[in-house]
C-alpha cells in the first residue's frame, strides 16, 4: 500500500482509473497543461491536480512512497534533470513506475517524410518529436540516483489506410496524450502537397502490407527504479561467491549430497 503517490505529467489522469484504493490512498496529479487536469476523468482514489512542470516539482523532499508516469515524458525537454526531480521527491525505499515512447515509434513515418523532403526539396526537417534510446534510459536513471533498475521494451502496431489517417490520427485524438508533431522551435511549419503526396507512396512502398494498409509503430519502454534504502537487498562483496557457475551442471548431484 502507498499511502501517497504522485503522477507525472498525467493528462487527464488515465492511470487514476487503474488504480485502487487499497493500493494507493491519496494520489496527486501533475502536468504543465491545465485544460487537461480540469478535465480529468473521474477515480475512486482521492486527487489533487497541480499544474507543474516536469522539470520543476514543487514538492519537498521524501515526499511521495511512489510515482508513475505514463507515455508522457518524451516530451519533456531536460530528461535527466526530470529523472533527478521524480528521485528527490521520493521517499527512501519509494519506487518510479514509468512508461515513455521508445527511439523506433513512428520510424515508418520518419523515414518517409525524410525520403520525401529530400527528393522533392532538397533536405528534410524532423516533423516528429526526438525519442530516447533504451541504450540510454539505464544510464539516465542510474545517474538520477536510482537503483535495482528493471528497463524493458514492447512494440505495439496499428494498421491504417495510408499515410494521411497516421497523421490525422496523431494531430487529432491523440494529440493530448501523444503530441508527436514535432515541438521543436525552429522546426519546420508545414509540408508542401507535393512533398505529402510522395510521402504518403513511399510509406506505402516501403512499408505497405499485403492488404493495402500501411503499419504506424510505437515502441514503449517501461522502467522500475528505486530509491535508496538500508532495508533493500544488494548485491554480495566481489569475489564472495562459494559455489563456481562451472559447477552448475552438477548441481542434482550437490543437492542430493547435502541432503545426506
């Protein structure tokens, strides 16, 4: 049981409904787009909102006994420094839950509207938003203090007509939670139809299904990491072993001679 957890960057606090209040007693949501907390969905766990950026949580120190975060942190800006503010505001032995878009989401799309530009304008400009390499998300979290980390990886892939529904499926009913229009400052504001229209056969050819359809991939990295305690378990001294990995294939026959 938590008895007070945080949410990070929670939108409309989709995880609120899957949670209970026998595993969380009071959770507190977070996100920097205020619409988004004024319209969240209703959770039998007690909520408070608060508009906040990622980067800056204002909150104390040792804090919170958890915190999870769900497919919202691609789009914060300093990564690192939002892993170092979940760590601090978490109580010892408090653990991070996460989920966040992976480097291969929408790699077909990428890549076609990189062909195209390049063909038809003689360069390209990335019209989707940067993701993180899972080579690089261990590192991230190990430097904001966590330990006993676990990272794993899953794809998942959805069909569509073409090219022109992946984006009016990605500027429309997932603009909230996925954003993955390029936010980038400087980036380019628009595409010609021309450029479009190369694109849209291009994904088509090179990734296209037997079916006619073209596949839209989003990668999801998921991450547990903890904060320190004196309680956890941690790894023996080097060289403090008694039993040699090369004595695993008689390990039937040690077993039955400590039995004797």
């Amino acid at each position: 049981t938590f008895p007070l957890a945080l949410d990070v960057g929670s939108g409309r606090g989709y995880i609120a409904q899957h949670l209970t209040k026998e595993t969380v007693e009071k959770l507190v949501q977070v996100d920097i787009a205020e619409n988004a907390l004024k319209n969240a969905v209703e959770s039998e766990i007690p909520t408070v909102s608060v508009v906040a950026d990622e980067e800056s949580l204002p909150f104390k120190q040792d804090t919170f006994d958890l915190a999870v975060s769900s497919l919202s942190l691609h789009w914060v800006n300093d990564l690192p420094r939002a892993f170092r503010e979940i760590h601090q505001v978490l109580k010892p032995d408090g653990v991070f839950i996460g989920a966040m878009f992976g480097g291969d989401t929408l790699y077909e799309l990428r890549c076609s509207l990189q062909l195209a530009e390049l063909e038809r304008e003689g360069g390209f400009s990335p019209h989707v938003s940067p993701f993180t390499a899972v080579s690089d998300l261990g590192h991230l979290l190990s430097r904001a203090g966590f330990n006993t980390l676990t990272v794993d990886t899953d794809e998942i892939q959805v069909n569509y007509p073409g090219l022109f529904e992946v984006m009016e499926d990605l500027q429309g009913k997932y603009i909230l939670c996925m954003g993955e229009s390029n936010c980038s400052w400087n980036r380019k504001p628009l595409l010609h139809r021309e450029t479009m229209l190369a694109a849209a056969a291009i994904y088509r050819e090179m990734y296209g299904n037997s079916d006619g359809s073209v596949p839209a991939t989003f990668q999801i990295y998921y991450m547990i990491g903890w904060k320190f305690h004196e309680s956890q378990a941690r790894p023996a001294q080097r060289g403090s072993a008694t039993v040699s990995f090369g004595d695993l294939a008689k390990i039937d026959g040690l077993l039955s001679r400590g039995k004797k």
